[in-house]
C-alpha cells in the first residue's frame, strides 16, 4: 500500500484526521472524509490533482491516475438545491489520468470494471466492462478480459468478430480492445 493510500484510509481517524486531510492536500488530493473509499484502492502517481466530491463511492479494487475528478456538473449550484446525489464507482474500474466524471442529476454509476480513458468527461451511468473516452465520453468497446461484460443473446463468433472490426475502425480503438464476448 503505498502512503497515498494509506493516508487516505487514514482520513477519518479521530485524532489525526485533520493532519492526514492537510498532508493529502500536500499531494494535490481532495479525499473529503464523507466520501466512502472501498478495500484495494490503488492511486498512481500520488494522485497529484485528484479531487473526490463528498457524496462519492468507491467500491472495492477501483484504480485512480492523477488529476481525476469525481464531482458535480453543477458546481455553480448550492450543493442542496443540485440535482446530483451521488456517484458510484464499482469495484475494479479504472479512471485514467485527467478523467472527470460529472454528475447532473440523481445519480451516476460508473460500471464494474469500466475504464473512463484519459481526459475522457463522463456525465451519464455506464455498463461493466465498458470502456469510455472522448469529450464528452462515449463508449469505445467492452473490456474482453472482464468477466462481467456479456455480449447479446445469440451473437455468433462471426459476428462478434466483425463488430469488433468495425468498432476498433471507426473508432480509433485496436480491435484487440473491442470483443464481444460469446
């Protein structure tokens, strides 16, 4: 685990929460203690610039790059007269560096085991195994090594096949990225 981590676990001790809260600040990280952080957290590069808004949820095993950002579309608003409740990212997902995750209203799930690619901006509830990017973020294809993302009903290898041909073309996304899973 590394101190990052460690301190961010630590964030809500009686005692020296305050002190933690102000050496992850000495990192660039806004880890508020109402945010609820699950087991396995891995932060890279120190997190330099990750900002959690309070009402988030990180499941169990999720990975963070730096400069993420899990908050409000409606920072302008009074936090009691927003539309958003709360976002919640499941275990195993992966917000890459410079990701920012918005929420509008309600609230925004992002999915087991879904990367939200570097810079990406995600304002909508995604699926498991998906993989987002872009301004505004739009998924590209579907993780094959995550054992949460189905393919339809009835799709044939041939088919999947050639969807992830065409999706890996269109999209700028190596086909190797984008199965279908049968």
């Amino acid at each position: 685990m590394s101190l990052v981590t460690a301190l961010i676990y630590r964030r809500r001790h009686r005692l020296l929460g305050r002190l933690v809260q102000e050496a992850l600040a000495v990192y660039g990280m806004e880890v508020p203690a109402a945010a609820e952080i699950g087991p396995g957290l891995v932060v890279f590069h120190r997190g330099f610039g990750t900002v959690l808004h309070p009402y988030t949820t990180l499941g169990a095993g999720v990975t963070l790059y730096n400069g993420v950002t899990v908050g409000r579309a409606d920072p302008w608003v009074p936090q009691e007269a927003s539309a958003m409740r709360r976002v919640v990212v499941e275990d195993g997902a992966v917000l890459c560096a410079g990701a920012k995750v918005v929420c509008k209203a309600g609230v925004l799930t992002v999915g087991a085991g879904t990367v939200v690619g570097a810079n990406a901006v995600l304002t909508r509830s995604t699926g498991p195994g998906e993989i987002w990017a872009g301004a505004p973020a739009r998924k590209v294809g579907t993780r094959a090594d995550w054992p949460d993302a189905s393919a339809p009903a009835g799709a044939s290898a041939d088919a999947a096949g050639a969807s992830a041909d065409a999706a890996g073309a269109g999209s700028g996304v190596a086909a190797a990225e984008v199965r279908v899973r049968v």
